[in-house]
C-alpha cells in the first residue's frame, strides 16, 4: 500500500532538535517503521515545501526541506482543480487550504491508498468528498499496518522462541540431521537460516541441551504455485532420549493456533 502524509506527520517525524520533539513523534516514528517492515510506502506531496517554507525558523526550515528528501515524492500530482468546487471550494495557490486540497486531490486521483493526517479539516473535507474511509488518523493508521502482521500466541510455558543464529548448531540434536541431509550441506543451510533471521521453537533439557526443535519458514506462494500465505515447517526433530514426553506436540501447538506468515503487502 501507499499512504500519502501529511506534513502534520512529516514534523514529528523530522525533528530538528531535541527541543522540537512532539507528542506525536514516538506514534509517527512507529507508523514509519510499521511502513518499512511490511513493505509498504510512504509518500510526501510536492506542495509539503509551502508549508516547511512557512517556518520562521531559518534553520530548521533548511534541515526540514532537506529531510524532506528521505521520501518518495509524487511525481505529477493532479492540480486541486479536480476536486468538486461544489463540495470544496478552490483556495489561494500556496494557502494552508490549497495545500490540504493538493493532499486530497492525490488521493481521488489514485495516486496512493490512504492519506494520513492529523488535520481534521482534511477529514471533514474527505468524508464530503467521499474519500473519508481513504484518510485516516496516525493512530488509525498505525492499527491498520499492525493488523497486516499475524499474531503469535505465546508456546507452551517450556517451548520458547529463539533465532537460529541463538542456538549452539553443535548442539547432539543435529547430529541425525547432519548425517540424513550431509553435513556440509546441512551446515550450509543452517547458516542461510542464520542470515535469513529464522526463528524456531525448542525445548531444553534440564542440562540446556536441546530436547526438540522445530525451524520454520513463513512462504507467500502455495505448492501450485497460487499466492498465498504457507508456513513451512523444515525442520522437526525430538531427542531420541526424550521420546514419548510429548514434547513434539508442544512445538506444534502454536502452529495450528494461529496463522503465521510475512507481512501482507
């Protein structure tokens, strides 16, 4: 998705000092991570340099007009003039009404899903126009990207999570594994897991070592080949001297409680 800000959401995110820190910049920061880590993309429209031109700050109007560039700008947005002038009339070019009809003009136009604003002119004048579920609140749009990622239950209390690169590969459990898949190939794999920041479930024996692991990989394409969230389970093994404690059964639980996956797109 592509969400268009507002440059009531730009200030938050580029402070210039300490001193300009806002109330909403920890929320704005965590909306611009959310974009990153699900792969969507933030946008700023053109006419966002009227209002940072508007600073009396000096300085700080320079370092904010050079931030600016950290993000996609639109390319040939549609003039405001597209807008019905019978539900929003056309303001002064380069006016703070000019700016907010720029910012909706982009919107009917296509150019991105959502505009985000903290403007609540903006939402008046969107819910006329019909665009009103199309710009949302920061704190809105940051439940929307929070809902694009699965929600994992906790495993049973003595199954945790860890990341391969956590796990100590010399570990006996692998020992099976090294000599049905051959050791170097299976070394070679595991360290792909490392880089890749594969997690997995496993279950300690008292003395630390592994009682069972369970390595999985969230996959976006179904075996023929159709779209759609899979989870891969490539490795699932129980120590052959804890057996019959139903310890493969605890690695399994959370994968059928819930559905786990990338981040949709």
């Amino acid at each position: 998705m592509n969400f268009l800000i507002d440059t009531n959401i730009l200030i938050p995110l580029e402070p210039a000092s300490r001193y300009d820190l806002e109330a909403n910049t920890e929320i704005a920061l965590n909306f611009c991570s959310l974009c990153s880590k699900s792969g969507n993309k933030l946008f700023v429209h053109p006419a966002v340099s009227v209002d940072i031109g508007k600073d009396k700050d000096s300085e700080r109007k320079a370092l904010r007009a050079t931030l600016v560039g950290r993000y996609n700008v639109l390319a040939s947005p549609p003039p405001p003039t597209i807008l019905d002038s019978s539900i929003v009339s056309p303001a002064e070019e380069n006016s703070n009404n000019w700016v907010d009809n720029c910012l909706l003009a982009a919107l009917q136009g296509d150019l991105v899903d959502y505009l985000v604003s903290e403007d609540i002119g903006v939402h008046k004048k969107a819910k006329l126009l019909g665009l009103g579920p199309r710009v949302l609140l920061l704190s809105d749009a940051v439940t929307l990207l929070q809902d694009l990622f699965d929600k994992t239950p906790p495993p049973h209390p003595i199954v945790s999570t860890q990341y391969i690169y956590e796990i100590d590969t010399d570990d006996p459990i692998f020992e099976s594994l090294r000599a049905d898949y051959g050791g170097e190939q299976f070394d070679q794999w595991l360290v792909k897991c490392k880089k890749e920041h594969r997690q997995a479930y496993v279950v300690r024996s008292t003395t630390g070592a592994l009682s069972g692991i369970l390595i999985w990989k969230p996959e976006d394409s179904l075996p023929n080949g159709q779209k759609g969230k899979v989870l891969k389970i490539c490795t699932f093994k129980v120590s052959s001297s804890h057996g019959g404690n139903r310890i493969g059964e605890l690695l399994l639980k959370p994968l059928f409680v819930t559905d786990q996956g990338v981040p949709l797109k």
